[in-house]
C-alpha cells in the first residue's frame, strides 16, 4: 500500500487493528451463511455476456440446482457470477452474493438477494468453500483459476473432505487438462488419483446429474 495513502496516527491502518476487521468479516459470514442450509458456489469469468452460451449455461445449471433445494453462492459481480444468480432469483432458491471490494468498484449484480461485502480475499474464500456441497466452475481467468486450485489443493491434502468440483465446458477445459496429465503428472507432480479430484461436463443436466451421483440423492 502507498504510504502517502495513510495517514500519520491513523490507528486503523496498523496490522493488529486489521485482526478485528477480519474477525468481523468471518462473524458476519458464518452467522449470515449457516442459515441457507445446501449450497453450490459458482465461479466464472465476470467478462461474459447474456448471449454467451456459458452465461446460458450457468443461468440454466443455477436454476436446476435451486429445484433441487440448493442456495447458489456467487462472487456477485457481473458475468457469470450474474448468471448464476439469474437461475437462483428464476427458481425461487437462494440467490447469494459475496462481494469484494476491489479498486475497479465491483458492484452487486441486480439478481443477488442476499449480499455480502468482504475487503479480504481469504474471508471471502472460507465462505465460498465452507458452506459449498459443491463447485461449479465455468469459464474464467485468474481468479476462477485461483478458486479452482485451491480447491483441489485442500481436497488432495485432505484438509477439507472430498466435494464435487465440476468444470463446465469441455472445450475451454482441455488444454489445462491435457497439460495436467501430460506435463504434471508425467514428471511426477501429481498423482493419478489427483485427476479424479474434479469432472468436466458439458450441459447443465451433467452438473445436476454428477453432484446428485456424489452424494447418491
């Protein structure tokens, strides 16, 4: 941070003062969370459009979720994050947002019904994980990847139990994939078990249908 941004005294810039701010942002989401019961979380680019298919797609894999009984949990911002909560707001379910303040101000999509905001990534990424049954990850840059490998990481190290974690879009996947069983896991930086940690698909039905096989509903 700029220290021409902070201002001399200004106590509230100094690092024991950002415990409480972060002891406040998990109080706040665990209290607000632990009350919408199932729940999927959706990642996905914030630069796609309504015409884009994988907007459609997750519009639609949010709404058949939301059927089935889950709360749909987004970034809230635009994209495919807008998506997903369309789907929830169209099938009644719950319709969350996790906002996070950035420099380039992201705003709520107008489908969230439940917002809340976080000045930390990593209190951000407890929620998403904590009250998740599932990942459904659709197109995206750095930050759909980031929320993806952290996922398998804790999944291989066992630090959270086993959750589906579903790519949405074989075409867009395959080049990662491919790297990761012709790169990783050829120079032994990777197991064969850990390509099992995630499922690629193709439509919403699969979504539905590779979290309903996991937990046998």
């Amino acid at each position: 941070m700029n220290s021409t941004m902070i201002k001399k005294d200004d106590f509230t810039q100094e690092d024991t003062w950002r415990i409480f701010r972060i002891m406040a942002e998990f109080v706040e989401g665990f209290e607000t969370l632990s009350k919408v019961g199932r729940a999927i979380s959706f990642f996905g680019s914030s630069r796609l459009r309504p015409k884009d298919k994988y907007y459609k797609i997750a519009t639609r894999t949010a709404y058949l979720l939301s059927k089935e009984g889950y709360a749909i949990i987004t970034g809230g911002g635009p994209g495919i994050m807008e998506a997903a909560n369309k789907g929830a707001r169209q099938a009644k379910g719950w319709s969350i947002g996790l906002n996070i303040l950035i420099p380039q101000e992201q705003k709520a999509n107008k489908y969230v019904d439940l917002l809340l905001d976080f000045h930390y990534f990593f209190c951000r990424k407890v929620m998403f994980l904590k009250y998740a049954k599932a990942f459904v990850i659709l197109p995206g840059g750095f930050g759909t990847l980031d929320e993806l490998f952290e996922s398998l990481n804790l999944i291989q190290t066992q630090r959270v139990s086993k959750f589906p974690v579903v790519l949405v879009g074989k075409r867009y996947w395959k080049g990662m994939v491919e790297w990761l069983q012709k790169t990783t896991l050829q120079k032994g930086c990777i197991s064969t078990l850990d390509l099992g940690i995630f499922t690629t698909v193709d439509t919403p039905e699969e979504v539905l249908s590779t979290i309903k096989k996991f937990y046998r509903i």
